[in-house]
C-alpha cells in the first residue's frame, strides 16, 4: 500500500557517538523523503562528529575515527539538511526517543532554524508498544492463544507467570538470544542457570544504573559519566560517589555503588 500524504514525509536515521543528546554528535544521518505524489527522495552523510567515537558505539554501527575524520562536519551540511526536511513532515523509529531530540540539537549548534514543532513527527515504535502490547496479558494471550481471566489478582498473575514460562521455553527452547549489540548471551533452555543468564545479563544493580560492557566490567548507564567504568569514575571523581550516595537512587543501587568502590581499595 502506499501512504497517503499530503505533504512530504522524511523517514530518517541518526548513528551517533553515544546517546547523550546533550554531548553526543551524529556521526551517519540517512533520510527517504516520499513525496506526495510518489517520488522518492535519498540523501544521506557520514559525518565528522569532532569527538572521538568510543569502541563499544563503534561496535555496533561499524564507524571509527579513521573512517570519518576526512567527513565533513554536520554544520558544515547543516543547511542542506534543513532545506530538505523543510515542509515535511518526520517519521522513523523511536525517533521521538532519541533521533529527533538530538537532530534538534545539532542544528541548533550549527545555528541552523530547524522548528520541528511546525511538523508531524509519527514514530513507530510508538505504534508498536500501543498495538502490541507488553503486559502480563499480551504475553499470556500471545504464547498461550486465549485471553487472560482475572488479571491484577496476585495468584491469577502468579499463574500466568508460570504458564508463559513455560510456553517460551517450549516455544523457543535451543534458540540462540542476542544483545543489542548482536553479540550472543545464551540460549533459551530448560534448564535455570540458562534463563538465568539470559534474562540477567548487563544489569549490575535492579534499577540496572550500572551495566556490565562488553569487557565485564561495571559502567554507569545514566548521566554524565555513562558508558565509562566505574572504579575509574571514582578515581577521577571521588565526589560522584558521595553524590550517588546523598542523592535519590534506589538503596540496591547504593549498595552495589559501595561494593565496587570497597573492592577497587582493595586492589
């Protein structure tokens, strides 16, 4: 089917350095600009960020410094990009989550107008998780093939916890589970130690502000030091653990917090 517009609608993607949209820069922008009247527009770059990219963002859209430090800057194509989303409307996925956001700030360093409040901004993913649902409900109609009766009762939903367990391993068991960074965690088994590795993984305290990299080691996931290792964090920035300590973060978080930080003293 074809969509049906009445203005032009520009599909994009943004690669970045991380995904602090206060300090990260793009570094690949891809945009499919469909016309009302069916054609289609392409226009994409790889761009210079000015910043370094780090190894574990490298890993997962393939770019390094070496492949983009003859690339122009996104100021310097800033312009370009402005006249091409003009008068049209944005759409992608999860793109109100993170593309848009850090689009708008990158022309608004480039001292670009960019006014995406004048525009539609469908996103996709939003479409997704309200069509299909993530609930205990969803997930009991979809791998059992009937509704869920008596929801919101703690022994109703205790059941149907261990109903859809069940229809998962057996649904899936023996296949092969991946990260985000398609990098293989496991696989579904019956077998406890297996769905305990695969559904645990990363996660280093339960509000999961710190994760384990791809090295195993514990970095924060939030904030101004996200992505980098904790002890080092410490070391740089001994007041940062002080400040998670005073400040309102779960007391699980804490307690890992200290953990790491009492077993750094005693290497």
């Amino acid at each position: 089917m074809k969509l049906n517009l009445k203005t032009p609608l520009c599909f994009f993607d943004l690669e970045a350095t991380g995904t602090n949209i206060i300090t990260d820069r793009i570094v690949e922008i891809a945009v499919i600009k469909l016309m009302p009247g069916g054609e289609i527009l392409r226009k994409s770059n790889v761009l210079n960020p000015t910043i370094p990219i780090p190894p574990e963002v490298t890993a997962i859209h393939g770019l390094t410094d070496e492949d983009v430090k003859d690339k122009p800057t996104f100021k310097a194509v800033a312009k370009e990009y402005a006249r091409f989303f003009e008068g049209a409307d944005l759409a992608g996925f999860a793109i109100m989550k993170f593309d848009v956001p850090l689009l708008v700030e990158e022309f608004l360093r480039a001292d670009v107008e960019f006014d995406y409040t004048r525009k539609k901004v469908i996103d996709s993913q939003k479409i997704f998780h309200l069509m299909e649902k993530r609930t205990l409900s969803a997930a009991y109609k979809f791998y059992l093939g009937k509704e869920f009766e008596n929801s919101h009762t703690a022994e109703a939903d205790t059941e149907a916890s261990m109903d859809v367990l069940l229809a998962q391993v057996e649904r899936y068991e023996n296949q092969e589970v991946t990260d985000t960074l398609n990098r293989k965690i496991g696989e579904i088994k019956n077998d406890m130690e297996a769905l305990h590795k695969v559904t645990s993984v990363q996660q280093v305290d339960l509000s999961g502000r710190m994760i384990l990299n791809e090295k195993g080691q514990e970095v924060f996931n939030f904030g101004k030091h996200k992505n980098r290792v904790v002890t080092d964090v410490f070391k740089q920035e001994p007041a940062y653990y002080d400040w998670i300590m005073n400040g309102e973060f779960p007391l699980d978080t804490k307690r890992k917090v200290t953990e790491i930080k009492l077993r750094g003293f005693k290497r």
